[in-house]
C-alpha cells in the first residue's frame, strides 16, 4: 500500500461536443517521504494529476488514495480540510497574495493550520528572513517562489505538490529552490512531488513518473538521486 | 482568527477603492431613500402628534346641532378611557380684512389647556379684551402685535325693546327657545399674541390651497368670558391611553373608535333626549315666563298710559289757561299800548298843537304885531288914502252933482216944456176927452217914463263913458252897460209903443175922439209920448238925482264909514297893541304852563311807558313760557304717542314672539350629534394623506435604488472575483474553506454596504427629513420638528440592502466557488464569440466599416452588461421624464382647469345680506358680459368608511345649465349634462371618499343638516373638488334655494380683470371676489412642493446614471483590460482607444433612452397617481421638449462617464496588462 495511489484516474473536459481527456487512465504511486519528479510534455496531463492529488480538481473516474484514505470521494467540505491540512501546494506563477507581505502570505497559510510552522521561522528558512516585510510586487521572481515554498512548508503539511516550481525561475535561482525541495524531503520527511518538463532534474527524485497523453508511460524509481548541487543542465 | 487573512480582506478594501465606493455610495443612496422619505413622513407624523399631545388636542369632539351642557359633558367623562372633558364654545364673526371683510371663527381659551394653541409670539389672553391671532390674519391686514382688532357679529343682536324715557317704560323680552347663539361680549380686541391653531396646521400655501378646509378664513382665541354663551359649541375629550400612542397609528384609531362607539351606544341617545328635553322644558317655561311678564308689563302700561294721559290733559288746561290769562295780558297791554300810543300821539299832538300854538300865537302875536304894525301902515295909508279919496269924491260928487244938476235942469225943461204942450193940448181937448186922456196920459207916461229913465240913463252913462280915458279898462263896462241899457231902451221904447194900457187908453180916447183928431192923437200920442219921456226923463233924473244923492250920501258915509273905520281902526290898532302885549305876556305864561304839563305829560307817558315795557317784558316770558310749555306739551304729546304706538307694535311684536317661540317650540327638531375624531380636522387628514402618499412614492424609489444596488454589486463583486480568480484558486488550494473566501467577499461588501447603510441612515433620517420639512412647511406650520428614529426601518433599511447587496454578492462568489481550485487558477475561458444577427444580413454587414462591426459585435457578447446599461440609462431617463413630465403635468393643469374646467371669469359671493341686489348690480355693470347666478356653499361628503372630505357646492338654478361656465366631461372627454337628482362630482373626491358613480353619498352642510344626494356621475377636474346640482335638488334636500354667488364673463382685457376683481372684493356686499385670470397668474407659486419633488427626481437621476454607467463601464474596462491593452500595442491611439470603448457606451445609451422614454411616461402617470394630491387631480401631461430633455440629460451624463473612463483608458498600462495571469 503506497502511500500516495494514483488509479485509473480519468479526468474529462467536456467542452462543446468533444470531450477531451486530460487524463486517461492515468496510475503511479509514491511512497512516503519520497521526492517524485513527474515529466512530461505540455498538455500531457502532469498539471492535471497534481491537481486532482492536491484536492484542487476533481476526477472524472479513477481512484486517488493519499495515506489510504480516498481522495476521489471526498466531499467538497473534505477537500477543503484535505487541502488545509495535508496539502502544500507551490505553483508556477507562485499566486502570492499581492496585498500580504511576504510574511503575511506564510501566516495566511499557518494559522489555519492546526501544527503549523512558525511563519516567520520557515521564511528564514528559505532565507528571506530580510524580505519579510516586502509585498510580493516588491520580490522577485526567485523571491516569489520561495514566499510560496514558505507558504506551503508552512503548512506542515503531508504532502508537498510543486508544480513547475523553478518554470518562472532562472538557473540558479530554481536550482536553490530546487535544492531547498530536495532538503526538506530530506529534512522533514515530508512527501514532495515535483512537476517539471525538464527531464534534465530526473536524476535528483526518488522515483520518476512520466506522462504522456494522460497516461503514465513510466515509473522509475532511484535509489540514491542526485543532490540538486550536481546536477547541471 | 487569522490575521493575515483579515488584513488581506482589508487590504482587498483599500485597493479597490473605486469599486468599494461605488457599492457604498449606492448603498447610501439606496437606504437613504427607502428610510428617508419613510422618516420624513413619520417625523412629519411624529412631530404633529408632539404638537398635538403638548397642546391637548382634542381626540374626539363632540358637537349638537342644539348646543351641548355641563350635563353633556359630565356624561362624556364619565365614560371609561375618557380622561377629560370639556366645553369650549366658537362663535363665527366679520372681521376687516384685505380691503373687504374676511371670516373669522373665534374660540375660547381652555381653563385646562385643552386644545391650546401654541404660542409664536407675544402673549395668550389673560385680559377680557385681548386676542390671539394666528398668523395668515396677521399676513392678511398687515397687522402686529398690539394692534386693535374689531370684530362685526354676524347675527344681529337679539331685539330688544327700547326702554323709553320719561314715563313710560316697558320692557318685553322672549328669548328664542331652541339653542341660544353663542355670541361676543365685545367687538375691539388687542393683539396680544401670534399662535398656531393645533387644529388646523395648513400653512395655507400651494397645494393644500386647493383643499377646501373650512369655511372662515381666521381663527381667533379669546378668554371665555369674552364669549357669552349658554351652551358649548363641542365638547372635546380627551382619552386617558392615548398620549403615548402615536395619533396616526392603528392603535390610535382603534381606541379612538372604541371610545366613539361607546358614546355612540351608551351615551348618545340618553343625551340627545335629554337636551331635548331640556330644551322643551326650558322653552315652555320661558314662554310661560314670558307671557306672565307680557301680561304684568302690560297691565303695568296700560297704567302708565292713563296716567300720562291725564297729565297730559292737565297740562293741556293749565296751559290753555294760561293762555286765557296771557291774552288777557296782552290785550291789556295793548290796551295800555294804545293808550300811550294816543297819549303820546295826544302829548305829542300837543305839545305839536302846543307849540304850534305857542308858535303859532307867537307867530301870530308877530303877525299881529307885523299885522298891527302894517294895519297902522295901512291905517295910516288908509287914512292917506281916505283923506284922498274924500277928496276925490267930494270933488266927484260935486262933479256929478253939477252934471245931475245940469240934467235936471234939462229934464226939467224938458217936462215943463211937455207939460206946457201938454197943456196946452189939453187945454183944447174936450172935456170928455180929459179923462180919457188923463188916462192915456197915465198910461202913456206909464209906459214912456222907462224911456225917459232910460234915455237919461244912457246919456249919463255916455257922459260918464266920454270922461273916462279911452284905455280905461270902465270903458268896456260902461260900454257893456250902455249897451245894454241901449237895448233896455229900445225894449222899454218897444213896450212902450206896444204898451197895451196905452193903446187901450188910446184906443179908448181914441174912440171918444172925433174923427179928425187922429193927428191930435199922433200929436197927443207924441205928447204923451214926450210926456212921458219927460216925466221919465225927469224921475229918471230925479232916480239919478236921488240915486247919486244917494251915492253921494252913500260914498259920504262911506268915507265916513272909512273914517269911522280907520278911527276905529286905530282904536282897534291900540287895541291891539295892548292885546297884542297882553298876548304876548299871556303866551310866555302859558307857554310856560303848556310845556310845563306837556313835560309832565312827557313824564308820564315816559313811566308809563317803562310800566309797559315791563309789563311787555312779563308778558314775553310769560308768552315764552306758555311757548316752552307749549313745546313740552307737544313733545309730551308727541311722545306719549309715540310711546304708545311703540307700545302697540312691542305688544303686537311680543304676542308675535310669543307665538314665534311657540311654533319654534313645536319645529325643535330632535337633538343630533356629531362625534367627530381628529379625521374631521382637515389639516390632521391631510397629513395623513400626505405622509401617505409620499410613503407610496417612497415605496417606489427605493425599489429602483434596491434593483440598481443589487445590480450594481453584483457586477462587480462578479468583477472581482474574476479578477482575484486565481486569487480564490489560491485560497481553495491553501484549505481555505468556501465560507472563508465567501467571508472575505462578503465582508468587503458588508463592509461597503455596511458604511453605505450608515451614511444612508444618516442622510435618511437627517437630510432627507431636512429636505422634506422643507417641503412640508411650505403645507404645514408645526413648530418643532422632530426628528425620529424608527427601528423597523432604521434597521430593516440596511438590513434590507445589505441582505440584497450581499446577496448579490455570495451569487458572484457561488459561481466561482464553484469550481475547483484548479480550474480557477486556470484562466478563464473568454467566451465564445457569438454571431449578431445583423450578420444574417450580409449586404448591409459588409457595408459596416470593420471597427463598428466589432463594436456591435462586443455589444452583444456581454450581454449582462448590455442589460444593465441599458436598464441604468432607461432607469435614468425614465426618472428624468418623469420628473419633467410631473412639471409639465402640473403646468397643464393651468389652462386645462382654468380654461376648459372653469370657463368663467370671475366668481363673485355676496355676504347674504342683500345678494339679490348684488347680483342684479354685477349684471348691470359694463364689465360684465354674461352672468350666472348660482349658489355656493362649503358641504361635507362622508364617504364609507367615514372619511369625510370638504367640497364646493354648486346649485344651478332650474333652467340653467352649467354650459358655458363649467366644463363638465367624464373620463373619456365626452360631456356631461347636470340634470335632476343626477348631481356631478369631481372625481377626486369620489377617489378619496372611495365613491363610484353613480351612486348616493351623504352630504353634510354648514348647518349640519345631512342629506342623501344621488350623484349620477363623475367629472374630470384638476384642482378643487365641487359638487354641482339643481335647485330643484337642492330644494328636494336642504330647502330655500336662494343664489348667494354669481359666475360672469367680463369683457374686459384679462390684464385688468384680477383689478377688477379686486374692486368688487372691498364693496361691503361683496364677500369675495375671485379673477380666474389672478388665479392663473398665481397658479406656479402654490406648486413649489411640486418644483422640490421635479429636482429630487433629476437629482437621482443623475445619481443614478452616473452610479450606473461609472460602475458599468469601469467593470467593462477591467473586464477587457487585455484587449484594450493589445489594441493599444497595435497602435490604436489614445483617442481611438476611447472611440473604441465609448462607441459602444453610447450606443447602449441611446437604447436604454429608448427605453425609458415610454418607461417615463408610464412612471410619471404612476407617480402622479401615487402622490395623490390633496384635491388635486393632476392630469399626465408630457411636453415632447421634456422627452427631448431627458433624453439629452443622460446622453450628457453618459458623455460625463465617458470623459471619467478615458482617463482610466489612458492609464491602461499596456505592459502590465498583457503580463496578467491569465
């Protein structure tokens, strides 16, 4: 029984008269503690797994099951404290909010927690204990992401989705966040699943889940990954 | 909870600031009006009822056509829930107003305060003979403080007798049985204070002053004892439960209903008889008084009568002896006058005759002196003269003598010579012949001696002719005598011959003669003859002789007798002398003794006179005293008659009393009362129905303002939420529940809404009020305006809105909330772009220029903005024409009522004094083309439910028609005919009274009197209510008929008719006189109310619009910051950037002022019948120019928007825009 369990997941857009599929029949698994990395093209359905395993969409057909409780049969209310409590989520475009401060936006996400982490403890954590009164318009790109990353480690949460964390970042800056990823996996134990279409960061997950078409062409799990720190691209 | 997150709700406040404001501002404008206008109204309500409760007005009124008793009144407050009872009596009375006189209904101040009016300025009464007035007298005559006023009953005193003076005096009165008229002790008052009548609050301008309120024109109050009354004109109650209830609430009026039937049942009838009774009763023994006192009186007259009859007659005697005596007086006097009139006339006569005489024996003692003295002159001239004449005489007569000597000598001769033929005839004559011829002889000398005397004479006359010179003046005598004795001669000559004696004797001797002594006896004859004449001639001589001898003698004695004379002439003359001394010694004594007694006399008379003066004098006053006697007597006279004949009248008069009273008496109708609550108080009624009618409009507006907030917060709450989207996506994919992201939404809008409401709150239980006492003051006059706070919709109001803004609000959400947070952190899909239909027709697509055709395009792509602007500007412009549309329906209302509705000039209504001569005068004038009798009064309709409304009758009399006076038409234009038992009424008040023809309707007039009218239709009027019908149904109901007002056309110009009119209003006749023409020109000042409601609607309008299309078209613009960001990369300048957005603005302006133009219309006739004016039936009248302006007005406003939204065009940051998640 893995800890997290993806099964025949189906997700359906019907839009017109087409229904077009995100995912089909899409399953992987992924135990805990580990960092997965999911690759894919654009459009193969990696947005759409993550999603549907943060509690933030919902499948058509199919099975999730996270710490063996079935997220697919949540109610909307259990998503929700699903979503509070065992999720973090760092997205692509960071979705900070623009009137908090940095610190403020990691406080909006602890303190409906119930065993958060101190907001401005994980701030420093991901180094921005100088920039904790800067609203987002004033951080950059980098900066950004790791308010979000904050935000999501803040949580304590179970899992750690990360979609495309370093898409909007330059080298260095995603390789630190990437770096800083990999060490709370590490660190904390928690379960961290990184979306990327950069097959160049395979190396550094546990196990590797690719995508193709909404479907999981291959699992290849790793056994020692790669510290972020040596993997150039 | 979480402070991060609520300072990113309040962050999410202060960074949307133009839609934050946008919510508040309609929130604020939404509440505001919907408690506002509620407020204004229930302070209206709320401030009348402190009014009333802190003056006692009454809550209900009780009033008898017979008057009402202490008896009345302690029944009323024995009833349970009354708390007070009390009379107060009203008299009605002229006062000098305004160049005529004006109506004044006059009350007594309470003891208890009861219905007290409140006092502006000065002071109540608190003296007989001061007055309180209110303030449209004072506006009236321009009168102040301190002023005297006069009051003219209007009844005549009762008849009262006159007391007579002198004697007689009598005195019958007999009261009027039946209900004794309240009436004034005193007609000059003192101003004392200015107060507001709490029964009547109109403030007499605009609207209400269509409303017929009642029928005088001031109210006055005065202390009670300026009031002389038996009874009390109403008795007013007060409740015991009722002050802290609002006098306009449900529960009001069910108490009051309750108490009213109470008196209704219990109390009513029971009085009614009661006074009745009472009445009865007291009029029998009134009469019953009356009559004893009439008989008493009379006797007692009767007696006065004889008695000053028998003065009178003594008076007469007294005074006709009097008379008597003074006659007598008089002729006394005259006497007495008379008397020394002749005395006088005698003294003067004699002292005249005295004098005269004394002057007359001096003058002829001078005389005589002179007399003596010419007598000795002419004694001595005569003696001179006799010594002369003796002379001369002597010598004459020696003269004479010589010549007679002469002459006889010659006679002599002549005889002896005849003698000696003679005889010697004789001698030779025979014996016998001898004594025939002595006889012849005889008789011949007989008859020949005349000539012998004659001849002589004449030859002496000749003689004595010859001596005398030829111019002696003798001459012509002596002539004369000669002549005649000429003719003597030749007579006696002629008798001689003829001498009969003679022939005889002739004849005799001639027969004894022989023959041949024929020629003896021619010669005897001749001797005879010469005989004859000798003897003549001698006895003439010796007659001469003798006669001078005598003569001689003769003019001897005369002389001697001169002498004699002239001696004693002389004697005489001593005589005289010694006489005349004598006389004249005599004279100067008696002169003396005359004068002395004339002087006496003179004194005599003198004191007699004196005596008559005084007795002349007595006499005048006696004469004045019998005159003044005489006066007294006549006037005595004169006024007993009088009296009597006033006495005779006063007795016929108070038997026609008597009787009068008797056959009022047997008419006394049965006593009926009226019980009355504050409804019958026009001005209270029509705060009720004003507040009401405005409430009704503040349904309405807050219902707009309702829909345009929910409108308006669900747009851009739905805004954003799209904009925060991904923000929301966020928020879901962080664990925040929905509630959370709800709550954040719902707070900004709370938040918004909530400050809104506050605002509104204010402004509606502030402003809005402020604004509306505004209004309200121009109806009504309340002193003290309060202003409340009503729970229901202080709370319900926002509560009201914030329930439908955040309702409006959680619907944005919901949709969104909807989704997962994935979906939401994706971007939303655009829409589809959507096919116009106008694309169906491609020869008229293809025509349209591209841009245009993406505007039309994007005006139907969003079609819940399409919806909402166009519903905003019809919203806008319906409000617009609505506001314009009540100014101009009220404006219509002018020629409609007063050209078509009333097609007089002017109305006139006489005093009731002498009407008929009034309107005989008015038809006379120059000015007046046509006239129309009618008869006008002030009647009550009582409709179903007890309403009662005041309207104007109007009675035609039989055979007139109003044609030509009143237009007269139903609902659809067609024209009505008055006819029997087939009255017209206005339809407003048929409205009010909830009445529908035809039908019956209970009308009520001045007296009280109540009848059933059949009312056989409805006519169509703007201002006024009126009730038109026939004498013969007036008469049917009411009785006499007699006209007491006119209607007439005048000729003249309609510049000079209102100064026509107000001609004809100072005559005294003349109650009023009204110009239609001053109406009209007066028409706009009485609408001000109507002026403030056009400006609140315009003002809201605009608010509206702008509210509207600024959130619209902000929310459009963020909607499509992306596209107008890439058009503005493309390279579309700021100007057609604009162009692109506004296009299509306007182009949404100008269908939703499509729209709203008919939508206007139909609001405006919706708001006409809501606002329901007191009498007042305005028609809906819409000028094409206020269509023409609405529609202008909000294409401004939009045009305005569009300059506000260019700028925020301009900001569109291209590079941010684009860079957006999405």
């Amino acid at each position: 029984m893995s800890y997290i369990e993806f099964n025949h997941v189906v997700k359906e857009y019907a839009t017109g008269g087409e229904a077009i599929r995100a995912l089909d029949d899409a399953s992987f698994a992924v135990e805990k503690g580990e960092l997965a990395v999911i690759l894919g093209a654009s459009g193969a359905g990696k947005t759409t797994a993550l999603n549907i395993l943060g509690g933030m969409d919902t499948a058509t057909a199919g099975q999730v099951l996270v710490d063996g409780r079935d997220v697919t049969r949540y109610t909307p209310r259990q998503l929700v404290g699903y979503r509070r409590t065992d999720i973090g989520f760092v997205f692509q475009f960071y979705n900070l909010v623009p009137n908090l401060t940095a610190l403020e936006n990691v406080e909006l996400a602890a303190q409906i927690c119930k065993d958060s982490l101190d907001a401005a403890e994980t701030l420093r954590k991901v180094g921005l204990g100088h920039r904790m009164g800067n609203f987002p318009a004033q951080l950059s790109g980098g900066e950004q992401q790791r308010v979000s990353i904050a935000r999501a480690l803040a949580k304590n949460p179970k899992l750690l989705l990360c979609d495309e964390p370093t898409g909007a970042l330059d080298y260095n800056t995603g390789k630190q966040i990437l770096q800083l990823l990999q060490d709370t996996c590490r660190k904390e134990g928690i379960t961290v699943l990184i979306i990327t279409h950069n097959s160049a960061l395979a190396p550094m997950a546990d196990r590797v889940i690719r995508f193709k078409s909404g479907r999981v062409t291959d699992i290849t799990c790793c056994d020692a990954p790669t510290p972020i720190s040596q993997i150039e691209w | 909870m979480n402070t991060a997150y609520r300072k990113d709700v309040r962050r999410t406040i202060a960074g949307h600031k133009k839609r934050f404001f946008s919510l508040l501002i309609i929130a604020a404008l939404g509440v505001a009006m919907f408690t506002g206008l509620q407020a204004s109204c229930r302070d209206l309500r709320l401030s009348a009822d402190a009014l009333f409760d802190s003056q006692k007005l009454f809550d209900i009124r009780v009033q008898s056509t017979l008057g009402l008793t202490d008896a009345d009144v302690a029944a009323l407050a024995a009833l349970d829930g009354v708390a007070e009872a009390e009379g107060g009596v009203s008299v009605t009375a002229d006062t000098p107003a305004q160049g005529g006189t004006g109506k004044a209904e006059v009350r007594t101040l309470s003891d208890t305060g009861l219905n007290q009016p409140y006092l502006l300025e000065g002071s109540l009464p608190e003296q007989s003979g001061q007055i309180a007035v209110t303030q449209k007298y004072l506006d009236d005559t321009g009168a102040a403080l301190g002023d005297t006023l006069t009051l003219i009953p209007e009844e005549p005193e009762e008849e009262q007798e006159q007391p007579s003076a002198d004697e007689e005096d009598w005195d019958v009165q007999v009261e009027d049985t039946g209900a004794a008229e309240p009436a004034l002790a005193r007609t000059a008052f003192t101003i004392t204070g200015l107060v507001l009548d709490p029964m009547d609050v109109n403030s007499g301008g605009t609207a209400s002053a269509f409303r017929v309120s009642s029928n005088t024109d001031y109210t006055f109050f005065v202390l009670a004892q300026d009031i002389d009354s038996e009874v009390y004109t109403a008795v007013y109650l007060r409740l015991a439960d009722t002050a802290a209830l609002n006098c306009y609430s449900d529960a009001y009026d069910d108490r009051v209903a309750e108490i009213t039937r109470q008196i209704e049942d219990q109390i009513q009838a029971q009085r009614e008889q009661a006074r009745y009774d009472q009445l009865q009763a007291e009029g029998r023994q009134t009469l019953e008084d009356a009559r004893q006192e009439m008989q008493d009186e009379f006797a007692q007259a009767d007696e006065e009568f004889a008695d000053a009859e028998q003065e009178l007659t003594d008076a007469r005697a007294e005074l006709d002896e009097g008379w008597a005596e003074l006659e007598d007086a008089r002729a006394e006097l005259d006497e007495g006058w008379a008397q020394w009139q002749d005395g006088q006339a005698e003294l003067a006569e004699n002292e005249r005759t005295a004098e005269k005489g004394i002057n007359d024996a001096a003058a002829q003692l001078e005389e005589g002196r002179a007399q003596l003295q010419s007598a000795g002159q002419t004694l001595d001239d005569s003696q001179a003269q006799l010594d002369a004449s003796r002379a001369a005489a002597e010598r004459q007569l020696a003269d004479g003598q010589a010549r007679l000597d002469a002459g006889m000598a010659q006679a002599q001769a002549g005889l002896e010579s005849a003698q000696a033929a003679e005889s010697a005839a004789a001698g030779q004559l025979p014996g016998v012949l001898t004594p025939l011829w002595e006889a012849w002889k005889t008789a011949a000398i007989a008859a020949w001696s005349p000539v012998g005397e004659a001849t002589v004479q004449i030859e002496s006359l000749q003689t004595q002719l010859d001596a005398l010179a030829a111019d002696d003046p003798q001459r012509a005598d002596l002539q004369a005598q000669l002549d005649g004795l000429n003719d003597q001669l030749a007579q006696a000559m002629a008798a001689a011959q003829s001498d009969g004696a003679t022939a005889a004797a002739r004849q005799a001797f001639e027969d004894a003669m022989p023959a041949e002594t024929a020629e003896t006896a021619e010669q005897l004859a001749a001797l005879a003859q010469g005989l004859g004449t000798a003897q003549g001639a001698v006895s003439g001589m010796q007659a001469q002789q003798a006669a001078f001898d005598e003569q001689a003698a003769a003019a001897r004695a005369q002389l001697d007798a001169a002498q004699a004379q002239i001696d004693a002439g002389r004697a005489e003359l001593e005589e005289g002398w010694r006489q005349l001394n004598d006389g004249l010694a005599a004279l100067d004594e008696q002169a003396a003794e005359i004068r002395g007694q004339i002087a006496q006399g003179k004194t005599e008379l003198q004191d007699s006179l004196t005596e008559l003066q005084d007795g002349e004098a007595d006499y005048a006053d006696g004469l004045a005293e019998l005159q003044d006697g005489e006066t007294d007597y006549a006037d005595g006279l004169a006024e007993y008659q009088q009296n009597k004949q006033d006495y005779a009248e006063a007795r016929a008069e108070a038997e026609q009393q008597l009787a009068d009273g008797e056959a009022e008496l047997a008419d006394l109708e049965m006593t009926q009362w009226y019980v009355q609550d504050r409804t019958s108080l026009s001005s209270y009624s029509s705060i009720q129905s004003d507040t009401a009618s405005i409430e009704a409009l503040g349904v309405m507006f807050p219902i707009i303002f309702f829909t345009v907030a929910v409108l308006i917060s669900l747009t851009s709450v739905t805004r954003m939420v799209e904009e925060e989207r991904g923000l929301i996506g966020t928020y879901k994919a962080l664990g925040f529940g929905s509630g959370a992201i709800y709550g954040k939404y719902l707070t900004y809008a709370t938040t918004a809404c909530g400050l809104g409401a506050l605002a509104g709150e204010a402004g509606g239980y502030l402003l809005m009020p402020l604004f509306m006492r505004y209004i309200f003051r121009q109806m009504y006059t309340i002193p003290r305006y309060l202003l409340g706070f009503d729970i229901g919709f202080g709370l319900g109001g926002p509560a009201l809105f914030l329930a439908g803004m955040l309702g409006a609000t959680a619907l944005a959400c919901r949709s969104e909330l909807h989704q997962t947070p994935a979906a939401l952190m994706r971007p939303k899909s655009p829409r589809a772009g959507s096919r116009v239909l106008l694309e169906r027709i491609p020869w008229l697509w293809n025509r349209i220029r591209f841009l245009n055709k993406v505007t039309i395009r994007n005006l139907f792509r969003y079609k819940k903005r399409l919806a909402m602007t166009v519903f905003g500007i019809a919203g806008c412009t319906a409000l617009m024409v609505c506001g314009l549309g009540l100014h101009d329906s009220v404006v219509a209302m002018m020629p409609l009522q007063y050209e078509q509705y009333y097609q007089y000039d002017l109305l006139v209504a006489g005093t009731g004094e002498d009407d008929p001569a009034l309107l005989d005068r008015l038809a006379a004038d120059a000015a007046v083309e046509a006239i129309q009798p009618v008869y006008m009064e002030t009647v009550t309709l009582l409709g179903a439910d007890g309403h009662e409304e005041s309207v104007q009758l109007v009675v035609f009399p039989d055979g007139a028609s109003p044609e030509g006076w009143y237009g007269l038409v139903d609902a659809a234009g067609q024209p009505l005919t008055l006819a029997d038992g087939q009255a017209v009424l206005t339809r407003n008040a048929a409205q009010l009274l909830g009445f529908s023809a035809p039908g019956s309707l209970t009308v009520r007039d001045t007296q009280l009197r109540e009848a059933q009218v059949a009312v056989g239709a409805l006519t169509e009027n703007c201002l006024g209510n009126s009730l038109y019908m026939t004498e013969a149904d007036y008469q049917a109901l009411f009785g006499d008929y007699t006209p007491n007002a006119a209607l007439a056309r005048l000729t003249i110009d309609p510049e000079d008719q209102r100064a026509f009119a107000d001609g004809l209003r100072r005559e005294n006749e003349v109650a009023s006189a009204t110009s239609t023409q001053a109406l009209k020109e007066d028409f706009t000042q009485n609408f001000a109310m109507m002026n403030a409601v056009v400006y609140l609607l315009t003002g809201l309008a605009a608010g509206l619009a702008f509210v509207v299309l600024f959130t619209l078209s902000t929310t459009n613009i963020s909607e499509r910051q992306r596209e107008l960001a890439t058009i503005k990369v493309l390279g579309f300048f700021d100007r057609e950037v604009h162009a692109y957005v506004n296009k299509e603005t306007l182009l949404l302006t100008g269908m939703g002022i499509l729209v709203g133009l008919p939508g206007g219309r139909l609001l405006t006739s919706w708001l006409i019948g809501m606002l329901s004016l007191p009498a007042a039936q305005v028609p809906v009248a819409v000028q094409p120019a206020s269509y023409l302006l609405a529609a202008l007005a909000s294409l401004v406003f939009a045009l305005a928007v569009d300059l506000l939204t260019n700028r925020i065009l301009d900001h569109i940051d291209m590079v941010e825009a684009l860079k957006s998640v999405e």
